[in-house]
C-alpha cells in the first residue's frame, strides 16, 4: 500500500449510498494515489453507506443533524483531530454555515449532478435535479464540482464534465449516466486539488 500523503473525511447523509464513496476508494487504491479516507461521517445510524465503509474499512463516524450547531462543533473536532487536508461531500444535504466554513479552515468539496450554474439551489438534489433536465429536454447534462459557500450551489466551480443525454427516456436513464460520471471524475478532481494545495 501507498503511504498516504493526503488525508480526507467524507461527509454523507442519512441516506446516502456511498457509491462514490465506493468510486474513490477503489481509485486511489488501483491507481496507487497517495490518498487516504480516514473517516465518513454518517447522519443516521442505519444509513446504507455503512456497509461500503466496513467493506472498505474507513471509519464511519455517526453525528446526528438534529441540532445543526452542534453538529458542525463535532465536525469541526473530527476533521482537526484527524488532520485532514479537504472535506468532501458526497449526498450531505444541510446547508453548512459561513461560520463553519471559517472555522474548519479547510476546503470543503461538493458534487452535484448537473452542469451548474443551471439545475442548482435549494430543494435540487437527486432525482429532483434530473426530472429537471428531462423536463426542460436537456441535450446534455454532467456533473460540477465545486468548493462549499454560504448558498447552495454557488461556491466556485473547480471541474465540470457533461454528457450526451440525448438518448434518455427518463429521468433516471439520466440519473444512470450522470452517476456513472460522478464516480469518474469526482475522484480524479480530488487528486488533483489535492495536488495542487501543496
Ligand atoms: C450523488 O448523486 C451526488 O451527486 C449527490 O449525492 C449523491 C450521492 O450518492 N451530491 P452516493 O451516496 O455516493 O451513491
């Protein structure tokens, strides 16, 4: 095994499946990257990304939302104790606050799945984003990755890469391919910024 150079914390929700959290170990560890995930935080206690994270043995953390303030403190502790270079999230879908962003004191990473600015803010997540685009019949959609600001959707775009939606039938035939170019690109752009911090 690589030694890691790297070190990052993922941050899913309740409900979240952990595909590319599944996607980004599978990356670093084939292409050797020197990239470590040393926690997930997890937002219920029965949440299905449990199982990748036994399966990938990164220690799943359990932080329950109910009080967002409290929350981030925890957060907060979690990512400094284990000194991590970026938060990544991966399905989290509160919106963290301007003091938290200060404080942590590390960029904060977000996928969403669709070609921002078009397809974002509150209330876009999931198959909301893609019933979306089949609706206003996209062409083309994709996937824009981008650093964590006080709104939803805003911060600053760090990579985006679309797809040919043109044969898509539905709302999930879209969602199909969009997820399947998450789990390329998200891990290749966190190597990358995390190349390009130090
Ligand atoms: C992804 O579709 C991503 O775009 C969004 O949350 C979902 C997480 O899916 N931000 P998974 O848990 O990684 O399968």
């Amino acid at each position: 095994m690589v030694s890691a150079k790297y070190k990052i914390g993922i941050l899913t929700s309740g409900m979240s499946r952990g595909s590319n959290l599944e996607a980004m170990a599978n990356y670093f560890i084939i292409n050797q990257k020197p990239v470590q995930i040393s926690f997930a935080i997890v937002t219920k206690k029965n949440a299905p990304v449990r199982e990748k994270c036994m399966k990938y043995h990164i220690n799943d953390i359990f932080i329950s939302t109910k009080d967002l303030q409290l929350f981030e403190d925890k957060l907060i502790k979690v990512c400094h104790e284990n000194s991590i270079d970026i938060l990544v999230l991966s399905g989290f879908l509160k919106k963290l606050s301007p003091k938290f962003i200060k404080r942590v004191n590390i960029p904060v990473i977000n996928i969403h799945p669709a070609l921002l600015p078009k397809f974002g803010g509150l209330g876009m997540y999931g198959k909301n984003v893609h019933e979306k685009v089949f609706n206003f019949k996209e062409k083309k959609s994709g996937v824009t990755i981008h650093l964590v600001n006080e709104n939803y959707d805003e911060g600053k775009i760090i990579a985006q890469s679309e797809c040919d939606i043109s044969d898509c039938k539905s709302a999930d035939e879209i969602a199909d391919k969009v997820l399947t170019l998450e789990h390329k690109v998200y891990p290749q752009t966190i190597t990358r910024f995390l190349e390009n911090l130090r």
